[in-house]
C-alpha cells in the first residue's frame, strides 16, 4: 500500500499546512486555500540522477519521480522535451547578448504546453479510477483533454461559452469530446462550471486535479535546466493567464537545486501579460502583493483570465526573485509574433507575442540586461490563432502570369531595399 | 446516449428547490468596503451565511463566504451580491481556462 503513492506523501494547504490524502481534491476545508502536492525528496534525491534522466526517453517523463503519478503514466507518454533554441537573430534584433527560445509551439499531440499539464491529470485521473474526465476551456486546455482523452479511451465532456469561434470548437470536437456550449455571461458561465464540477464524479482536470494538473507545467523548467547544460538560466520570461504556469518554472528550478541536479544561482523570472488583460502586472509594477479583477478585452485570448487563481503567489515568485511584470497592447503583440517569425522562423500564438514583446520591453528598459543571458517560454502554435494577425502580416504580390511583370517586380523590391 | 440520460437525471435531482452549499469569493470594490453586505444578504434571502475568510484593505476586500439553501435562493442572492458591485466568484475562481 505504501508504494501506491510513488514518490508523493501527501497534499498540502498552501495557506495553513493541512495535509490532506492523496485524492481528486483541490481546496483545503479550514482557509479554502489551494492544495499542492508534497514529495519525499530524500528518497528522490537517491532514485533521480543527471544520469537517470539522461537514459530515458526524450519525453517530460524523464522527470517522472517529480511529477504526481504513482506509477508510470498511462496517457500523454511522448508529450514534451520540445526544443530549446538559440535565438541569435532575434538576440540582435533586440540587442543582448543571448536568448532562447523554449519552444512549445511543436508540443505534442495539440501544439500547446497544456498537454504537459493534461497528460499530467490523466495520468493521475485513471490511477485514482476515473473513467469520464472534464474541463471548462476556451481553447488550448479544451484541445489538449479531448485529444489526450480521446487516445487514453476516457470519455471527455468540454465545457465552453456559447460565443466561441468555430475554430477552436472543431479542435475538440474532432476527437469525439462532448462539448457542451454554455449561453450566457462568464461569470455566470464560470459558475455553473464549478458547479458542476463539485456535483459529478468525474477528474475535472482544473478543478478537482488541480493540484496534479498544474505540477504538469514544472516539466517545461526541468526541461530547460537539461537544455541549458543543467545550469539555471539567470532570466526566464513566463506568459501569465492565472499564473501557474510561472510559479512552478519557478518551482522546478528550486527542487532540481534541492536535488542537485543544477548548482544553486540566482536567477530572474519575469512575467508577461497582455494590457488588455493584466491584473498581475498592474500589480507587480506598484509593488503591491494583491491584484484587482479585470475584464479581459485583448486579441491574447489564452491569457485572458481576469481574477487570475494564482496570481498572489506570482507575485511572491517575481518578488522573490527580482524579476519584473509587463505588459504590452495588441498591436505589440502582432510584432512580437512576427518578430519571432522572422527572425527564428517559428510562429507563436497570441501568447507567445506577449512573451517575446514583453521581453523586447524589459530588454529595452534594462530589466534584462544587455550582456545576459534569456529564455522565453513560448507555449502555443500560430496556427491556431490566425484570426489575431490576418491583414497584419503583409500582403502577397499579385501579377499576370508574365515574366516581365515577374521581373518589374523584383526591381521595384531591389530599389525598395537599396533606398 | 447513456450518460445524456444519466446526466438529465442527475440534474433533476439537484433543481431549484433542492438544498445547495456553495463557497464563494468575493471580492468589494473600494466604495462598498465599508457597507454591511454580508448582514443584508442574510435578511433578504433565505440562506445561511459563513464567513471563512477575508482580507479587507482600503483598495479590495475579500471575502470567502459559505452560502447554505436552496438552490434558487442561493442564485438570486449571487444577482443581488452582483448588482451591489461586488464580484462572485466561485471558490476554484476560474474554472473556465484558456
Ligand atoms: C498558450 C498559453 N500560454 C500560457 C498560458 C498561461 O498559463 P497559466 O494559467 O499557467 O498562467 C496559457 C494558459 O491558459 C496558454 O494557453
Ligand atoms: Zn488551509
């Protein structure tokens, strides 16, 4: 019985230190605070080596001891290890030293890093004997459950507002997903959800799998550290929505410090958000340690989270670490898409545009500076937000299908380039 | 078409008139920080409320609150709360992700 658990203890209170079973539960009874699972480090430390590592598969399970499974994952197995790319022709462009680009855009199966964080709560969700697996989305999460379910055999229902491009409804319904279309405002849509959730029996992989589900995102850090030579990168710019995402990057580096598997160093990590959705940024350029709700309005839907669940302990992270929040407008977010486009030849979605512009702007301003060293979480494909950048990127050149109208061309491109 | 049927009968179970315990968050622009909302909620509506956390400053209050009765009685109680300023949300606050 005691090896059920793998390498977990327990799950704990983030705000009193309750611990809990290890079950499908994510808030702690006393303070309603956040649930977080706990590990047996110690016996971590002797079962997870550079060199163990290092002998398995190029997959986020090479980190497996550190991700909350009791044994070895069942769903999602060949998600991750996506590339680290040295971004020397953006580097220039901005004007430092160094950037790399951690590139998630090719993650596998749905082209987002949310399939680190769903493989994750499947895997857990068909251990603790789920069958049926749900989620509320309006993009990323809702592909990656309905494809992952759809492989692993579970039966997926996807909640979603009723006002959602066709698009991304195709992306989930493909797979066979129940996709369930809610009419009404957000918050009320928002609600029902959470109603539901505590009403079903069933792995809401963002509710009730919280606690497993998030510790998916930690892989993307380990993932880095490995590529980056098992060094800590002294800068790392992380898109935020509820925040998640950037506190376990953070969190990843502290337990492979923990463990060994890099030196200890001091690092940064930065935030990025868009303006039409940034209540934590807002927050972290006054300095406070709270945030006030807003109401999304931005082209960056995937970050549009307006009371961001985990936004309060981003802050502490970029406090912690000296590292800096922005944020910047929708037309800076175009750019950011193309100038990792053109530059590195990869096509981010909205998110990634925040990201490489907010790290344009700290690299500007001298938060990052100059002769460091950067990398960009880039966690989502372009082609799935085309709707964002169509009639922004460029227009073609049309002609007769004429060699000399081919040629006046090219003349009016070459005096154009010398001009 | 099983799960339809079963989900159709789940829900019937759990319609207005039933008792519902539902947590929320919310959260007082500055304007209504100092008013008693949470004493006004309790004599308009039929539900049992249970602070079990808050945090108040001058900018935000928040507060956690446990609403305990019907169904339909806790939803109206959410408009009203809703229409004083106040943001509802509930206890996992998005449930609905990107
Ligand atoms: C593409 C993409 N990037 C980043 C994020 C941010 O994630 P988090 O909610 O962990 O801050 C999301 C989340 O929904 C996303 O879809
Ligand atoms: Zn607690």
């Amino acid at each position: 019985m005691e090896k059920a658990t793998g390498f977990m203890k327990a799950l704990k209170c983030r705000e009193c230190g309750r611990e809990y079973p290890l079950t499908a539960n994510h808030v702690c009874e006393f303070d309603f605070g956040p649930l977080e699972v706990v590990y047996d480090y110690d016996r971590i430390k002797i079962a997870l080596t550079r060199e163990v590592i290092q002998s398995r598969p190029k997959s986020m399970w090479r980190y497996r001891e550190l991700l909350p499974i009791a044994h070895e994952p069942t769903v999602g197995r060949e998600v991750g290890f996506t590339p680290l790319i040295k971004a020397d022709r953006l580097a220039r462009r901005f004007g430092i030293r160094e950037l790399w680009i951690k590139n998630d855009t090719v993650n596998y199966p749905t082209l987002s890093f949310k399939d680190r964080v769903v493989s994750v709560a499947l895997s857990r969700a068909r251990e603790l004997g789920f069958t049926t697996v749900a989620c509320a989305s309006t993009g990323n999460l809702a592909n990656s459950v309905a494809a992952n379910a759809a492989a692993a055999g579970l039966k997926a229902y996807v909640f979603i507002p009723s006002d959602l491009e066709q698009g991304k409804i195709v992306n989930s319904l493909v797979y066979g997903a129940t996709v369930v279309a809610i009419k009404g405002h957000y918050d009320e849509v928002n609600r029902l959800c959470a109603e539901i959730a505590g009403k079903y029996q069933w792995a809401f992989v963002n509710v009730n799998m919280r606690p497993y589900y998030a510790e998916g995102s930690k892989s993307m850090g380990f993932e880095i550290l490995e590529q980056s030579g098992w060094k800590i990168p002294k800068h790392t710019v992380v898109p935020m929505a509820s925040g998640s995402l950037l506190t376990k990057i953070h969190k990843s580096y502290q337990e492979a410090a923990k463990l060994g598997l890099v030196s200890e160093a001091k690092y940064h990590i930065h935030g990025a958000q868009p303006t039409g959705c940034s209540p934590i940024s807002v927050a972290q350029k006054a300095g406070l340690d709270f945030f006030k709700p807003v109401k999304p309005n931005t082209i960056a839907k995937s970050l549009a989270i307006g009371t961001p669940a985990d936004g309060f302990y981003a802050l502490k992270v970029m406090k912690e670490t000296n590292g800096h929040a922005d944020d910047v407008s929708d037309d800076l977010i175009r750019q950011g898409i193309k100038d990792l486009a053109e530059c590195e030849g990869i096509f981010c979605e909205t998110a990634g545009g925040v990201t490489v512009a907010v790290a344009k702007k700290l690299i500007a301003s001298g938060r990052i500076p100059t002769n460091d060293s950067a990398v960009l979480c880039i966690t989502g494909n372009g082609l799935k937000t085309l709707d964002a950048v169509v009639g922004h990127v460029g227009e073609t050149r049309e002609i007769r299908p004429s060699l000399r109208e081919f040629e006046g061309l090219l003349e009016a491109e070459n005096r154009s380039v010398n001009a | 078409m099983a799960a339809k049927t079963k989900a159709k009968s789940n829900a019937t179970k759990g319609s207005g008139s039933q008792p519902r315990q539902a947590r929320f968050w919310l959260m007082y622009p500055p304007k209504q920080i100092t008013s008693p909302v949470i004493w006004e909620l309790g004599h308009k509506f039929p539900v049992v409320t249970n602070v079990r956390q808050a945090s108040v400053t001058d900018e935000i209050g928040i507060v956690c609150l446990e609403l305990d009765g019907k169904r339909d009685d806790v939803k109206a109680a959410i408009t009203w709360l809703e229409k004083q300023g106040i943001k509802v949300e509930p206890v996992e606050i998005n449930v609905i992700e990107s």
